[in-house]
C-alpha cells in the first residue's frame, strides 16, 4: 500500500510540473511568427516607429515596467496610446506566445 501511495504522489508531482511549466505555457518560436505578421510593421528589430523612445530593448522595458510577460500581454491585449488592441484579434495563447519572444528577443538584445 506504502509503495502504491509512493508511485501516485510521484505520478501528481510529474503532472503538476507538466502544467505549471512555463516551456509549455507559452512558445517563443510561435510567438515570433505571431510577431512578425502582427507588430513587426511598428517594431522590427525591436524598436518602435511610432514612440522611438519605447523600444522592445530590454532596458526600455525595464524603464517603462514593461519587462515581464504579464505587462506585456496586458499591452497586447488591451492596447495603449497609439499601440492597438490584439484582443479579438489574437488568441491568448498568441499573446502569451509573442510575450515570450518579445522577452527571450529583448535578452538577446534582438540579435
């Protein structure tokens, strides 16, 4: 009985993780076709046509409170200033997928 509770708990810890996994949450090679169909025309190469300033760099981002994927899937969703609102437009998960490219490009210093 000891080892068919030991085999269960271990079975929920692995499924735990599997959902929780932020891998799964979101798909950075995704995200960039998303990016590339949908906010490439106003930040390609991460930087911004409209507001210069407001580039996807990373240290703009982190100026602006704009470096984690909740800020900016918040930004994409609902749109801001001259930035349009995804919602409607584009799946969450599409959102969330763009979020994680748009961070992982801004690590990377979008080389």
């Amino acid at each position: 009985m000891k080892k068919i509770i030991s085999v269960l708990l271990l079975g929920v810890a692995i499924l735990a993780f599997a959902f929780n996994s932020p891998a799964l949450a979101a798909d950075a090679a995704s995200g960039a076709k998303v990016f590339s169909a949908n906010c490439a025309s106003c930040h390609a190469g991460g930087k911004n046509l409209v507001q210069a300033n407001k580039t996807l760099k990373k240290d703009a981002l982190e100026k602006f409170g704009m470096y984690s994927a909740e800020a900016i899937i918040a930004q994409v969703t609902n749109g801001k200033n001259a930035m349009p609102a995804f919602k409607g437009r584009l799946k969450p998960n599409q959102i969330e997928d763009v979020a994680a490219y748009v961070l992982g490009q801004a690590d990377k210093d979008w080389k």
